[in-house]
C-alpha cells in the first residue's frame, strides 16, 4: 500500500514538474521578445557592474546542447522524401538565399560598416545562414505546402555547411586588403581592427590567409553533430513512443530552444568583451539602419519573385524558407568565432538586433499573406 502510495506521488510530481516547465517554456516563447531583451539587459548589467566574465569553450557546447539541437528535433526528416518532386522552387531558394541576399548585405556592409569590420563579419553570417524552426512555424501557420519548406530548409542548411566555411574564410582574409578599416582604425589610434576580427591571424601590416578548415571544424560541432543527434532523437522517440506521441512532445523542442537561445544571449552579453558596447555605444544604431535595409531589400526581391512566380502555397514556403534567417544558429557559429578571438563579442550586437527585426516584420509578412490572393 505504501509503495503504491509512493509511486503516485512520485508520479504527481513529475506531472506538477513537467506543467510547471511547460509553462515556463510557454511564456519565453510568448513574450520571446521581451526575454531576449532582458538577457541582453542583465548581461551587459554584469559587464557593467561586476567586470563580465571570461569567455570559455563551454559556451560552445552550451549553445549545441539547449539551443541548436533542440530547435533541430520538431524538422520532419520523413519529408525529405519529397524533395525531387521540387527541385525548381528549391534551386530558386538557393539562388535567393547564396548569391541574391549575401551580395546585398556584402553591399551594405560597404556602405555602412567599414569601419566596424566585425559587425560587417556579423551581417555576412546572418546572410549565409537560412532558414531554421522559426521558418516551419510561420510556414505552417501561414498553410504553405509543408514537404516544400522541409526540403527548403534542409537543402539550404545542407549548402550553408559547405557554402559558410569558405565564404566566410574570404570575407575574413579580404579585410586585411580594406584600407578605409585600416586608416580608421590608425586614425583612431587603436588597434588594427583586422587583427581584432581574425583572431590575430591577419594583421594591418600584413597579409595571412584564414583557412576554411578553421572554420568547418566548429560548424561541424555546432551544425551536423546536433543535426545527427536530432534525428536519432526523432526516430527513438517514434519508435518507442510512436508518432502521435511525438507531435505531442514536438513543441516542447522548439520552446526549449528558446529558452537555451536566452541562456547563451546571458552568457555572451555577459562576457567582459562586450565592454566595448559601452565604449562605443554608437554600433547600436550603426548596426540597426543596415540590418533594417538588409531586411527590407530581402522583403522586397523575395514578394516580387512569389508574386511574379509562385502565387501559391509553394510559393508561400518559398517566402519563408528565403526571408528569415536562421538567427540562432548565427548565435550558436558566433560563439565559435569569440573562442577564436573574444575581441569578435561585438558580432552578437547585430545577431541580437536581427531578433527585434526579423520577429516584428515576420508578423506583417503571415498577414500580407494571408490577406493576399493566391492560387491553390
């Protein structure tokens, strides 16, 4: 009797356990927003106060772990199946989110960052990285054709894994030929600010090259790994539990992420590198007008091309596999480079930034949608 007695209690405490975190989880994702504000809030509030704190290879494997993995869990992989069945819409997506979108922040970080090199390095990521949870749910909720945004979403990571290491390996290398960051940077009497983004591995002075194994090596740990791990989380769950069963347990991934998402934004505003916000507290709005504009110009290209083309529910998962960026895996590759070089901690400024853009104007695009005509 009082081993029964036992069992139901340890039963009702699990219970009480895993509602009490649900809700918890379920109030992050509504207010995400404002969460995210916070984190950024109370780290810099550390930094501030107390100095910050040291960066530390467990922020790395902390991103991974609560963050990127679970936000991997909910993609449904059984859709893959369907991928040859849209390879135009796809090929189009690719064009979109490799060559159209890094060109247009390449050009606005000409315009605008120069003289701040790592934030520039920061918009290039943004751009290189679609995709990601956030792109199903919107996908899902605006009734785009789901098999599309799923083999989207993976062909574009695929290609990012590949695309982001040698890309960013030239953007990195071509900044030791940039003269106007260099004259400004002498000019300020500082140090070489393309020695601060490489990590030291390219100075003012002189030329190196930043290989893109250097850069493979973290997406692997930050990308594949938990790709992998998510998957195999996925088929043991619907083998053991079922599939109803997992599209119950679906949302508690996604929500989770959220809450690993602020974690690592409290960490890595809380290192001592962010220091140089309070400094220069100009690259805030430095970053916002061409982070605003790298949004708008994606708008724009992106509804053209589904009003011109693809007027349906393909070409609503089009829009949303090309217009949102993959922002927390940003998050997750930044964390690689401030290992690299702490100095790189200003790049969380403009990943940071893109949450309040991205989320708001994601709002607006769900209710262009819905409101727009198109062919079913």
């Amino acid at each position: 009797m009082a081993d029964g007695r036992a069992g139901v209690v340890s039963r009702f405490g699990r219970c009480y356990l895993f509602k009490t975190m649900n809700h918890f989880l379920d109030n992050i994702q509504k207010y995400l927003l404002w969460w995210i504000f916070g984190a950024v809030a109370l780290g810099l509030l550390n930094v501030k106060l107390f100095g910050g704190m040291g960066f530390s290879s467990v922020i790395c494997l902390l991103a991974a772990g609560i963050m990127i993995y679970p936000s991997l869990v909910p993609l449904d992989f059984e859709k893959l199946r369907y991928v040859h069945k849209n390879s135009g819409i796809i090929g189009v997506s690719l064009l979109l989110n490799f060559i159209v979108t890094p060109l247009v922040a390449l050009l606005l970080g000409h315009f605008f960052l120069r003289e701040y090199p790592a934030l520039w390095v920061g918009l290039m990521l943004i751009s290189l990285l679609p995709g990601g949870g956030m792109a199903t749910t919107w996908a899902l909720k605006s009734r785009a054709d789901m098999p599309t945004v799923i083999g989207i979403i993976f062909t574009n990571l695929i290609a990012a894994v590949f695309i982001v290491p040698p890309a960013l390996s030239y953007i990195l290398n071509a900044f030791s030929q940039s003269r106007s960051a260099v004259v400004s940077d002498l000019a300020a009497g500082g140090s070489c600010a393309v020695g601060q983004v490489s990590g030291g591995v390219l100075s003012c002075a002189s030329a190196g090259s930043i290989s893109p194994m250097k850069i493979i090596v973290p997406i692997v740990f930050i990308v594949v790994v938990p790709l992998i791990m998510a998957y195999a989380t996925q088929r043991t769950i619907m083998k053991k539990k079922g599939g109803t069963y997992f599209e119950k347990v679906k949302p508690f991934f996604s929500k989770f992420s959220n809450f690993g998402m602020v974690v690592v934004l409290l960490v890595l505003m809380s290192l001592r590198s962010n220091e140089a916000v309070f400094a220069h507290p100009e690259m805030i709005l430095v970053s916002a007008v061409p982070l605003a504009l790298f949004y708008l110009i994606q708008f724009a290209v992106i509804i053209a091309t589904y009003k011109r083309f693809y007027a349906n529910k393909k070409g609503r998962s089009l829009v949303w596999g090309s217009y949102l960026r993959y922002i927390t895996l940003a998050l997750g590759l930044v964390t690689s480079l401030i290992y690299a070089d702490p100095s790189l901690g200003v790049i969380v400024v403009i990943v940071i930034l893109s949450y309040f853009i991205q989320i708001p104007t994601s709002f607006l695009i769900a209710r262009y949608l819905d409101s727009a005509k198109t062919a079913f």
